[in-house]
C-alpha cells in the first residue's frame, strides 16, 4: 500500500485530539515511522506535552482489552480501543439475527449491563 504524505497530514490536521492520542498510544504498533512524526508534531502544535501523551499510553496499557497478537481491540461501533467484550448476534439489516459474534465496546458504546 501506498504511503501518500499529504492525505495523512490532512487527516492528522483534522482529527480531534483525542482522537490522535488513542493512535499515538493505543495504535502505534503498526503504523508508518512518517504518520507517528506526523502526529507527534500535531500534538505539539496543540499543547499536548509528552506526560499527558505518557499518561495516556499508560490508561491504554491498563485498559485496552487485546486480541491474542496483542494489539488493541477497535470498538464495533466507532475507531476507540475497546474496554469491554461480549457476545452479541450478528444481524442482517440490522433486524434479523444470524449466527452470534464477538463485540469489542469502547468505553462510550459498553452495554450498561457491563459497567
């Protein structure tokens, strides 16, 4: 795959932060040395300090529920690590259940009756 340098920028430059901290932290592993500067200088450019990036890779480490590789799980609704796992049915248009599935939830996404 092909590394295009301006739309990762553009991406970077439009991302919330929080949302480059979770990839700077949680989704490092596997990311272009390029798109790790790349954020790390967006992050400057916000007021992001090296401890809050640390404190942040720290909660990730506690936190992050991990596939047997040992990267982070993705929330099945939205990009953030996930928190909590469970199963659910697979569903066909939304409606009609098909074979049951693991989900991966995110802290904002967890069924409440996992908190």
């Amino acid at each position: 795959m092909l590394y295009d340098r301006e739309r990762v920028k553009r991406n970077i430059r439009e991302a919330e932060t929080i949302d480059l901290l979770d990839r700077i932290t949680a989704y490092r592993e596997g990311m272009e040395p390029e798109a790790i500067a790349e954020i790390e200088d967006e992050l400057r450019r916000r007021g992001v300090t090296a401890e809050d990036i640390l404190a942040h890779a720290e909660h990730w480490q506690r936190q992050a529920v991990r596939h047997p590789d040992g990267l982070p799980a993705r929330c099945a609704f939205c990009a953030r690590p996930a928190v909590a796992q469970g199963w659910g049915w697979h569903r066909l248009w939304g409606l009609l259940p098909l074979f049951p599935r693991r989900y991966y939830y995110c802290a904002d996404h967890r069924p409440a009756s996992m908190r």
